[in-house]
C-alpha cells in the first residue's frame, strides 16, 4: 500500500489540483489492469527461465518451487488420481506450487504456504472454480504433471525422468472442495461474505 502511494504522488505532475490529478492517476491505473486482464496477450509473462517453470500451453505457466523428484503419494490422495487416470494405483508425481495464469495472475497452492509462517500467507490458494454446472470454492493443494505414458506408448519406469520431453504428461490441480456457502449469510450480505465449511480428504 505505501509503495502504491508513494508511486501515484511521483506521477503527479500538477501540484496545484493534487487530489483531481491523484484520482485521475488511480483512474488510469485501473484502466491499464482492466486491459491487461481481458487481454492477456499485451503484457505476456516475464518468467522464461526454463529450468523453474514449465509451460504448459494456453498461456498457462507451471511455477517453481516444485518438487526436485519424483515422490510416491499414499492415501487420499493416491486414490483420486488412481481413479481419476483409471489406473489401479497412482504413479510417482511431481508437485508444482504455483500456476501463472492467461490473465497474468499467479494461483497459489497450499504446497507452498503450508511452509510459510501464519502471517505470510496468501488466501489466493483458496479459489472459485466452475464444477459440474455450478460455482464452488475450494483449497488448491498442489499442481501437478502426471506421467501417463512415454512417447513410444510403454508404461512409464518410476525412476526420476531426465528427459520429460520424452514422456505424455496429464496436467491436473489436487484441490479439496469447500462446503457450500450459508445460503442466510450470503443472502443478509448481499453476497459479500461465503461462510464455509471444510469436509477433509472426503471432498478431495
């Protein structure tokens, strides 16, 4: 907040009218963010460094930090995605923490917040998505590349992959779905304040 206002007062350039030309600046601001979100493609992502990210295409960016190795995952969690690849048991995954997405924002994931102090937090790794025809809000645990197959169509080793070009990748995000919000809450706040519940691994 300090560096935002500290940045519109070095752009205001009258100092005669100071709170039209403050409000003006905001205006622009605002104006600019707006452009960039509906059109992605006028400020394209500056992260290029191929060895801490992982383009997935549709100007989607897997982001670093990321797991250094393949890691075998067990309960909950491996019986998902068995039954979400239609395979009798999960393969070894790698875990991403972070998705740059078209419109320029980055989504986080609790992967890498979980690591952070209570107060570092970000609340972005608590998301609205669009699921079977309705809006829900859920808890991003991790992105994730799931190697289904090499490309000469043999099952893929467990064995740490040196060469992911040669591999067929599912590119999915782990998520836990949130209760419905309290329709009475929702309804008396005017749709300001969801209030939530959390199942557990029964809404993975």
């Amino acid at each position: 907040m300090e560096r935002t206002i500290g940045n519109l007062g070095q752009e205001i350039h009258q100092p005669s009218d100071p709170f039209s030309n403050l409000a003006q600046q905001g205006i622009q601001h605002c104006q600019v963010n707006a452009l960039k979100a509906m059109l992605p493609h006028l400020d394209p992502p500056k992260n290029t460094n191929l060895h801490a990210s992982a383009n997935l295409g549709k100007g989607y960016i897997l982001l670093a930090k990321h797991d250094w190795y393949l890691t075998t995952i067990q309960g909950a969690e491996a019986r998902v995605i068995a039954e979400y690849l239609s395979l009798p048991y999960a393969p070894k995954i790698c875990c991403w923490a972070h998705l740059h997405l078209p419109n320029g924002q980055i989504a986080q994931s609790q992967f890498q917040e979980l690591q952070k102090a209570p107060e570092d937090i970000h609340m972005a790794h608590n998301v609205k998505v669009s699921l079977n025809g309705g809006d829900w809000i859920v808890e991003v645990q991790y992105f994730a590349r799931l190697v289904v197959m090499a490309a000469d169509n043999l099952p893929v080793p467990d064995e740490d992959l040196d060469t992911p070009e040669c591999c067929h990748f599912t590119d999915v995000a782990l998520i836990t779905l949130y209760s419905q919000p309290d329709v009475d809450l929702l309804k008396k706040s005017y749709g300001v304040l969801a209030s939530c519940t959390k199942p557990g691994e029964a809404s993975l």
